[in-house]
C-alpha cells in the first residue's frame, strides 16, 4: 500500500493462474472490507485473489496494456480447462476467481465519475483510481 513493494510468493494454485511471460501490476485481495485479510497472507492464501491493475512492460497506452493483461490471464485460464474471467467493472460486485483485471471504465463527464464513486463506496469498496486512458 502506498507504493511500497513486496515481494510475496504465492502458493502454486495461485501462481499456475498467472502468466509467466508478462509482468503484471496488482495487489493481493481478499474483498471489499477485508483488507486485514490479506496482511495474514504470510502464511495463509485461502480467499485471496491477485487483482491485476497494470501490465507496464507492454506497449501502449494503459487500456492497450489492460487488454494484453486480460489476455494473457484469460490464455492461461484456458490452457488450465478453466473459463476466463472478465475484467471487473468498479461499480458490480468482483469475481471469485482467484486471478483477475480490474477493468477501466471510461468517464467522460464528472457527473460519472462521482456516481461511480458513489457506488463503489456504496458496496464497501475504497474509491476510484482515475488515469489518462491513452496515457502511459
């Protein structure tokens, strides 16, 4: 949190859903509200998920770097016989899956912005992150 970085190993059955040809940027994730579940994950991954955010070693702009981080996960989910998960949208409840994007919602007026807000706040989550969709 914060930008500090750490380096955690996970267990297999969470490691074989990534990817191993493209850095991913994320974060360990238990749900909404349980964050303090997470920071036991030294010693117990049960109902933790790694919610994907950033693919930044990949050209182009940060959708096209989400497009090829839903890629890669999804190639991997189907190579393991599993049905991919679709990016998670702000505003609805997130997946069980234990691997997933968090997908970009495009706002082009604040009156969105703050109604998404709104409803992510509304199902416990933290807030919004709000970048240049073209943007590096």
């Amino acid at each position: 949190q914060g930008g500090a970085e750490r380096r955690v190993k996970p267990p297999p059955e969470l490691a074989s859903l990534l990817p191993t040809d493209l850095k991913l940027d994320g974060e360990l994730w238990s749900g909404r509200g349980c964050f303090s579940a997470v920071s036991k994950v030294w010693s117990d991954f049960d109902g933790v998920s790694f919610a994907v955010y950033d693919a930044p070693e990949v050209a182009g702009g940060f959708l096209a770097r989400l497009a090829a981080a839903d890629e890669a996960i999804a190639a991997v989910a189907r190579s393991r016989g599993l049905e991919p998960t679709p990016p998670f949208a702000p505003a609805r409840a997130p997946p069980a899956a234990r691997c997933f994007v968090v997908g970009a919602v495009r706002c082009e007026e604040e009156a969105v912005v703050k109604r998404l807000m709104e409803a992510v706040l509304a199902e416990g989550g933290e807030g919004l992150v709000l970048r240049r969709g073209g943007g590096r």
